[in-house]
C-alpha cells in the first residue's frame, strides 16, 4: 500500500487461500484508449487477456457456490461467473457514480473538465448495470444504501456490509496537548484528500498559531499535487509522503482532523485514528459512512472557526481527549471490528441463502458449501 501498511488478521484454518498476480502493469492500450470505445472506462485497462485466463481457471479449479466481486469495475466477470446455481455478490466501497459526478463537479486543472464528466457518465452507465446484474448487493453504510436505492431503483437484494479495522486498538496513552501534532494520511493523488491536506496546512494551521497554539501538521500520503507542495514543507508542516508503516506516526499524533468535503464510502483514516486512540476532528462528509456520534466518538466542525474551537477545546481537556479516544475504540470494536463483520456477513449470506431457496428449483442448487473465489 502506498501509505503504510494495514494490519492483516491471519487466515482462519477453514479457508482455502489462494492468491494470483495479474495486475502487474500489462494493461491494454495507453491511458486514454478507453475514451474511443463506446462504454469505455478507464479501468478496463486493468481487464487484460491473462486476467480473464487466471479467473477463468481459479473458476474452473475450485468451482464456487458464492463469487463476491469487489467493486462494479469487476462487471467484466459477471459472465465468467454466472452459471446455473451459483450466487453472486457485489461488494461495493462507494457509490461510483455519485462520486465521480462529484469529483467532475470538483475537478482540478490536472483533469479536463470534459473528460472529468465523461468518466463520471460511464461510470455510473457500468454501475447501474452491475447492480441489476447480482444476487445480493454489499453497501459499507446506510447513507450509501440510500443513495443506491435512490440512483438505482431495480438494484439487486441490499445489505450493509460495513468495512472492518483488521487490526487490535493500540493501548491509550498520553499525547502532547501543549505542542500537538495534528495528522492527515491519504492518498494525495486523489483530489478531495490534496484539497483537504491543503487546507489543513493553509488555513487550518495558521489560524490555530493565531489563536495561541503551538501547533503542528505532517501529512502522510504519496502523489502530492504541485499546489499542496507549494504550502510545505515549513517549521510547522512537515509533507511526509509515502510510508512503510503509520503505528509510530499515529503514536504520536494528537488529533486527527478530516476536513474532507466530498466523497462517499468508509474513511480508513477514521478508522485509523479511532483504533489508534487518536481523537477526530471531521466535517460531516468525512465521517460519513461511520455510525458516530459527535461529542461521544468524535468532534464535528464544518468551519473554519468551528475547527478551530474543537482543537483548542481537546487540547485543553485532557479528560474529553481520554474520553473521547475510549469511546471511539468500544465503537470500533463493536461494529467495525473484523469479530463484528463476520456476524454482519453472516447475517447478509443467509438472507441470500433464503432467496436463493426460494426462486432457485432444488436441481437448479447446489448442496455443498464451498470457499469464495
């Protein structure tokens, strides 16, 4: 991963594990072939002939009852998969279409504005297809149920399927309230954490050393624009890019402020800071997607002024920055655990099973249980 590694749970001994390396920079074409083909995406560059063999023959190999795809850009595995009996569920971590519309509606100058809009038309064209196409369909949270239910009425049987923390929440300790260190991690090249990071160092920080706080900021993430580079790094904003491993920054951090403004899905960063013990400080956007509840698991601000107020506010309670990182953790293990999915998934498989018993014919299914491809 680009950012640092997450934490991996083992392998439980009754799953058959089996991996493959498709994705080794043999795609088709150059990046913008795809603009050519009538319902061309950008990621069907990734969609090459040794991909379609190695799944082809994992199908054929293990021959699953149940084939989970990860996201709508797997649509091109719909036909491989679908024979009589045989379920599949899509999992997905956004609402696509909704989120490239909003990216088009806040493209910076690296994107075309035409482009920006003809990637958002085809992607949500591909989902919409996709999630008519399945069994069962996986969102990570209610306002993205809601918003599929909305965009796509004759969508597949829905489930949440929230996405889990792998990892065990570190022991809380003591942070550095006189001097904090406020942490943002993202993947820069994505336009709504640079303009998020950017404002933090710009905007955010500045304000915080006028009102008295002997502030920090470091952020964390690879492919910086050239308009987040220009406002670090400085004696208060250290630009850390890529690294092997977040736990020593997290330790050290004070608060975690997400200023995002859009997007949709799960913010691993949240989850991040909340198994780290690290407080949040989050715009309504950024903590989307996450069942919490502002002044118990987290602080919410949308404004300048209101970001301001809840940083100084946890730095000078020692008691709110505990309580705070306590309750974020029992949240955490409670409903984002890896201990919680499997019940959550459980739950959402026998609904399928249910289904499948009722408009399957018993020659039409299979009896046997077997491992997912």
């Amino acid at each position: 991963m680009s950012i640092g590694e997450r934490p991996q749970a083992p392998i439980p001994p009754a799953v058959r594990f089996w991996s493959a390396e498709v994705g080794d920079g043999d795609a088709l074409g150059g990046p913008l072939d795809w603009v050519r083909l009538p319902e061309g995406h950008p990621h069907d560059r990734w969609w090459t002939p040794r991909v379609t063999a190695t799944l082809s023959g994992a199908l054929r190999e293990h021959d699953p009852q149940l084939v989970i795809l990860d996201q709508p850009w797997t649509h091109h595995a719909l036909g491989l998969a679908a024979i009589a009996g045989r379920l599949r569920v899509l999992c997905m971590h956004n609402v696509e279409g909704a989120l490239f519309e909003d990216l088009a509606q806040n493209a910076d100058t690296r994107v075309p504005p035409a482009l920006a809009q003809l990637v958002a038309q085809r992607s949500a064209a591909i989902e919409g297809r996709t999630v008519r196409s399945v069994d069962q369909l996986w969102a990570c949270s209610e306002p993205d149920a809601e918003l599929l239910r909305l965009r796509y009425p004759d969508h597949a049987p829905l489930a949440i399927v929230p996405n889990a923390w792998p990892g065990a929440p570190a022991p809380l300790a003591e942070r550095d309230l006189r001097t904090p260190l406020l942490l943002f991690i993202g993947t820069l090249g994505y336009s709504p954490n640079a303009d998020a990071a950017r404002w933090l160092a710009a905007t955010l920080l500045p304000a915080l050393c006028d009102a008295g706080l002997d502030a920090r900021l470091r952020i964390i993430g690879g492919n910086a624009p050239p308009s987040l580079a220009a406002v670090g790094p400085t004696d208060r904003v250290e630009l850390a890019g890529e690294v092997a491993d977040l736990e020593p920054h997290l330790a050290q951090a004070a608060l975690a402020p997400v200023a995002l403004r859009v997007g949709s899905g799960t913010r691993f960063k949240i989850l991040e800071a909340f198994a780290a013990g690290v407080p949040v400080l989050s715009t309504a956007k950024g903590i989307e997607g996450i069942e919490a509840t502002s002044g118990e698991h987290y602080l919410h601000a949308e404004t300048l002024e209101e970001f301001v107020a809840a940083v100084c506010e946890l730095c000078a309670s020692p008691e709110l920055h505990a309580r705070l990182a306590r309750s974020a953790q029992e949240l955490l293990a409670a409903r984002y655990s890896r201990a919680a999915l499997r019940e959550t998934i459980a739950a959402a498989l026998d609904g399928l099973e249910s289904r499948s018993a009722r408009t399957s014919s018993p020659s039409a299914r299979r009896s046997s249980a077997r491992p997912a491809a």
